[in-house]
C-alpha cells in the first residue's frame, strides 16, 4: 500500500489524475459533450500550472506563463503536451531561469504518482534554437522581423494562464497587432497552402485499410482548425469578433457574420468535435 502525498509535488499528480479520470470516464460513457470535456480538463490543467508556478517561485516576479495549442484554445485532449510560452518583463536572469527549470520539472518529472503534463515550448520565438525565456521586447522585435504565417495563425490561440499582468497586456497587444492586420496580404493564401503542406509532410502517418490518422487524414484535426484559424488571421483586422482563441467560438462568429456559408460552418464543428471525441477515447486508454 502506498503512503499518501508527502510533498506538495505530488499532491499536483493526485489532483491532476483525480480530474483526468473524471475527463476519461465522461468521454467513455458519452455523457458530456466532448467540447464540455475538453473545457473541463483545460480550466483544471490551467489550476494545476498556477499551482505549479506558484510551487516554483514565480509568484511576484517579473514572468508571465502563457498557453497555445489545445490549452491555449480550452480545448485540451486528454494526453497532449502543454504548449508553454514563458515571457519576462526584461532580459531574464538566473533567478527567471531558476524559475522556469523548477516549474517544468514540477510537470515532467515522473515519481511514484507518475507526472502531471509533458511541457512543449518549441512554439516560442526562434523554435528549438530561441531561448526558453524571451523578454517583452525580444518578442516584440522578433515577430515583426522574422514572425512567419505559421506564427501568426498559431498565436490566435495565445492565452494567459498566470504571471506579471503588465507583460500579460503587453503580449496581448503585441501578438493581436502582429496577427490581425487591417489590410488583407493577398500572400497570405499561398502561405497557408505551403503551411498545410509542410505539416502533412513533416508528420505525415499514412491511412491505412484499417486505420485513419485523426489529426493529419484530409479533412481531419489539423486541416479543420488550420482553415479556421486563418480565416480568423485573414479577416481579423477588419473584424474583432474573430479575435478569439477557441474553435467553435470562432466558428460562431464567422456564422454571425457571414464570412463562410453557415452548411459548410456546422459541417465543420460537427465533423471536428467528433474527430475530437475519437481522440479522447483513444488517448483514455492507459492516458497515452
């Protein structure tokens, strides 16, 4: 029989199980709406990074943690990474860096209750090769010199979880600016089609007789939230209702104002949010 939580860290695994079974048994049963359980699991992982942050020391300083991806959205599945973007109001010093080490070690280390989350921060400036910690004005100079299509449509999803709230503004306004222009750039649509292209071919797992890839099969995840993330790029500037993070709130908004046909809009919504609950209940399995 195994002792009860000893540290702090560990009660963090117990809660995050405790709310990740809840999430499992729901999808299994089809008793909620897998949109409710996919928000559901989101609002709790995002309790359990304050916590972590908290944990790790970054309560009053000078960082901000910020989500993309699936949490960035509320839209969370039951066993993906955690897209992370950690900014700070300056140059971060070892004291940021103290912080931000102790915080992912918090997610990713595996004890005895096993882990919380897998972090993912490939997604901050400059990928793999930029530093994990990018200041306000390291941000701001990168995106408007080197930002790609790719950046633009990924941060429509940016959200904030919890951190100094003047750099939270600043990002904010920042990000906004840099995704939504006023002025439609007609290469824009081009982009997004090399876009498409280059994530079938970087992750590309063939269907199968007997199998079909969720995220990457035509018509699939990817391509459902790729093309409504860029119309929300492509019409944002003129339109800020677009200027939101999640899938179906945004598919409501191009409803109400007519930017695609409303048929093709609740085909969309429909056919992801069942990709959506196929995903869950795969990923239930042994949380893999």
């Amino acid at each position: 029989r195994k002792k009860g939580p000893s540290l702090p860290a560990d009660q963090l695994r117990l809660d995050r199980h405790e709310r990740w079974l809840q999430a499992a048994m729901a999808t299994l049963t089809h008793s909620v709406h897998p949109q409710l359980i996919c928000l559901f699991w989101s609002h709790h992982t995002q309790n359990i990074l304050q916590q972590a942050w908290s944990l790790a020391g970054g309560k009053g300083s000078d960082l901000a943690l910020l989500a993309l991806g699936k949490l960035g959205a509320n839209e969370l599945n039951l066993s993906s990474d955690v897209d992370i973007l950690f900014v700070c109001k300056h140059t971060p010093g070892k004291a940021e860096h103290k912080i931000v080490r102790s915080f992912i070690s918090l997610l990713n280390q595996a004890t005895e209750f096993g882990f919380c989350y897998r972090v993912d921060t490939d997604l901050r400036p400059g990928g793999r090769l930029g530093p994990v910690i990018s200041s306000v004005n390291q941000i701001e100079d990168y995106y408007w010199s080197q930002g790609l299509t790719w950046e633009r449509v990924a941060l429509v999803r940016l959200n904030s979880i919890i951190g100094n709230p003047d750099v939270i503004q600043s990002i904010n306004k920042i990000v906004k600016k840099f995704c939504f222009r006023k002025f439609l750039d007609y290469t824009l649509f081009e982009d997004i089609k090399e876009l498409r292209s280059k994530i079938r071919g970087h992750y590309h797992q063939a269907d199968t007789e007997n199998s079909l890839n969720l995220k990457l099969t035509a018509g699939g995840i990817r391509d459902i939230e790729l093309y409504i993330n860029a119309l929300q790029v492509i019409h944002g500037g003129r339109l800020p209702e677009l200027q939101i993070n999640g899938t179906s709130q945004a598919i409501k908004s191009l409803r109400k104002l007519q930017v695609i046909d409303a048929d093709t809009l609740d085909h969309l919504e429909s056919s992801y949010w069942k990709f959506r609950q196929v995903e869950n209940a795969v990923q239930a399995i042994d949380d893999q």
